[in-house]
C-alpha cells in the first residue's frame, strides 16, 4: 500500500485551511489504513483550526475505537466512522460555542478507511473521494452543496458548475451545528485500483476528464499529486490545494 499527499496554500490565500491525515493500525495479522482530508472554513484562522481539530479528532477516535473491538465487520466499521464525525463535529461546535474568536467556524471532511478489500468512506461537505479502477474514474462521494443540488434539480448542468458563482456554497460542514447527517459509502477495492481524495481547491478547478488523462500520463502518486496542483494553480489558485493519493 503506497500512498502520497500535498497540501498547497494556492495562488490567493493567506493561510492553509486544508489539512489532511493518515494512519493505521494493526489487528489480528490485518493493517487498517485511515485516510482523510479536509477543508476548513470561517475566516481568519477558524478554518486552518477546524479542519486540523477534524482530522486529529477522527484518527485518534477511529483508532482508539477499532483497536478495542472483538470483531472487524461492515457494521462496526461504519459505526465508529459515524461516531467519530459526531465526536469530531462536538469538538469543533462547542469550542466555536466557547470561544468568540471562533465562532462560525467549520470543516468539511472526507475519510477512508481501508480494510482487506473494501473501502468504508464517510463525508460532509464538498471534499471527494474517486476510484480509479480498470481505466475508470467514478466520484463515490456526492458534494453536499448548493451547486450539487442545482444539477440534480436540472437547472445547471456539471460543466456550469466548473465556473458557477456560488460553487463554494456547501450545504453541509462539520462544526456548524449541533446535528450531523454524514453520507457513507462502501467500496470493493483490487490490487492496482487508485483512490484519490481531494478538496475544492482541485475539482472547482480541475475537470474529471483532466484528472483521467493526468492518472493515465502520470503512473508515479507524487508526480500525479504535483501535476494536479499545477493545473490548479494554472487556473488561478484560488483556494487552498489537497490531493491525498493511495494506490492499492
């Protein structure tokens, strides 16, 4: 298991409020790889706060929870993802309760877990998880955001939302209240498939068929992950900049 990440401040932003993490754990002979990434947001320094508080919060969480368990299932896995998110999304909400200069912040936050040959995936906000598998790409997350809901409802198509105004505009973060819905997905992985994390700084920028064609020139994870962020900040760089790689 290989795996390779960037994180970029961009062309435009004063701070890096993108953060990402990974580890993993050993049970009974198995490895469990924990991957994520996230994308803070509030201004000043609450973004760059929230998304390292996510990230920090759910590797020790996961790992502390799975490491104490009889039994690895579908089951298990998926409910200590889910209750890391809401233990995650408590830190993150009370310390905005708490202290003023926090307040409204959050974070979006896209995390994998790894185990055998299936792939548990938990999301808020527009942060993504691909595959990329017999020469496919398919984004297994759908973005809890306004311009997501503007395609479903058929208003703007997917290209339109490459440039939309308020493409930005997430509908749903972790850390911004007190309830969480979390989207949660599972995957079969083989042996050659990629996965690939990412934050906004990449897709509000980066097309998917851009994505393919630099998966198919670029076989080495840190020349991909480096070529990403170069076509990001060719197009502006406005946004900070997360490509997280793993390649089973």
């Amino acid at each position: 298991m290989k795996h390779y990440a960037i994180s970029d401040i961009g062309m435009v932003r004063k701070l890096n409020e993108d953060y990402y993490g990974v580890d993993s754990i050993q049970i009974d002979n198995e490895c469990i790889y924990i991957y994520a990434v996230a994308d803070g947001m509030g201004g000043h320094n609450k973004g760059e706060i929230a998304s390292k508080l996510a990230i920090e919060s759910i590797l020790t969480y996961i790992k502390d929870k799975l490491s104490n368990i009889n039994i690895v299932s579908d089951d298990n896995i998926f409910i200590t993802l889910k209750s890391a998110y809401r233990s995650a999304n408590d830190i993150i909400y009370n310390n905005s309760l708490q202290n003023e200069e926090y307040k409204g912040m959050g974070t979006t936050l896209t995390t994998c877990i790894l185990y055998k040959n299936k792939l548990y995936i938990a999301n808020v906000g527009d942060s993504r998880c691909y595959i990329y598998k017999n020469n496919k790409l398919t984004q297994v997350t759908k973005d809890n955001s306004l311009v997501q809901e503007l395609i479903e409802k058929g208003i703007i198509t997917k290209k339109d939302a490459l440039t939309h105004p308020q493409r930005n505009v997430i509908t749903r973060a972790i850390g911004t209240d007190e309830r969480l819905k979390i989207d949660t997905y599972i995957e079969e992985i083989q042996e050659n498939d990629k996965v690939i994390l990412v934050t906004d700084g990449v897709t509000n920028y980066v097309s998917d068929d851009k994505i393919i064609q630099v998966l198919d020139t670029y076989k080495d994870s840190k020349t991909f992950c480096k070529k990403l962020v170069e076509l990001a900040n060719e197009k502006g760089g406005r946004d900070n900049i997360t490509v997280l790689f793993i390649s089973i």
